[in-house]
C-alpha cells in the first residue's frame, strides 16, 4: 500500500505530489555527519542514523525539492527522481489541456 501511494505520488497529508524520489543516497565516504541534510529537509523524510549518517525514514513523503542536494556541503547526496510520477504529472497536465 505505501509503495503503491508512492508510486501515485500520494504524500501522508493526502495531497498529491507532482514530482517524487525514487530513492535517496548518502555517499558515506564523503558524509562528515553535519545533520545539514536532515535539518533542512522540509518533509522530515531524514533523520541522523547510526554514526551520525542521514537515513532514509519516509521516502514517500519526498517531494523531489532537492535541498538536501543544494544544502550538503560535501555532495554527500543524491536524489533519484521517480519517474513514474513524474510522467504521470505531465500525462495529467497534457491532458488537461
Ligand atoms: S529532496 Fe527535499 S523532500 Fe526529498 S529528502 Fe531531499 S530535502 Fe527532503
Ligand atoms: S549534509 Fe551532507 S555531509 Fe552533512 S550529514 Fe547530510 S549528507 Fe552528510
């Protein structure tokens, strides 16, 4: 159920999400455990995990808004956009008119 309101884009709050992530990567080799990532995150979808390395706790609240990405000083991050979703939105908006 949750991976499939993932894959519709349904954030926990019920609206819909036009973009989303598909998974999240922290390179731990060149985190430095600041906490940037996950204080910044605006859907709490991180918290600080063993050793102080962001985990991954709601994937499916991302919104794609990639500031963790903007926000690491060291690059640490990489959001990987789902696609489905992503097409799914335009598909709705083409038809829309
Ligand atoms: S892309 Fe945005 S919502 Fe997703 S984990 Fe990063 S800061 Fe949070
Ligand atoms: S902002 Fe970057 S360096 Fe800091 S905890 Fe997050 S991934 Fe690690």
């Amino acid at each position: 159920m949750l991976a499939a309101n993932r894959r519709m884009g349904l954030l926990g709050d019920g609206r819909v999400a036009k973009r989303s992530a598909s998974e999240i990567r922290i390179n731990e080799a060149w985190c430095k455990r600041c906490g940037i990532c996950v204080a910044f995150c605006p859907r709490d979808v991180l918290a600080e995990g063993e050793g102080g390395i962001p985990r991954v706790v709601d994937l499916r609240a991302c919104t794609f808004c990639v500031l963790c990405v903007l926000r690491c000083p060291d690059f640490a991050v990489e959001v990987v956009e789902d696609k489905e979703v992503a097409s799914r939105d335009v598909t709705a908006a083409t038809h829309a008119g």
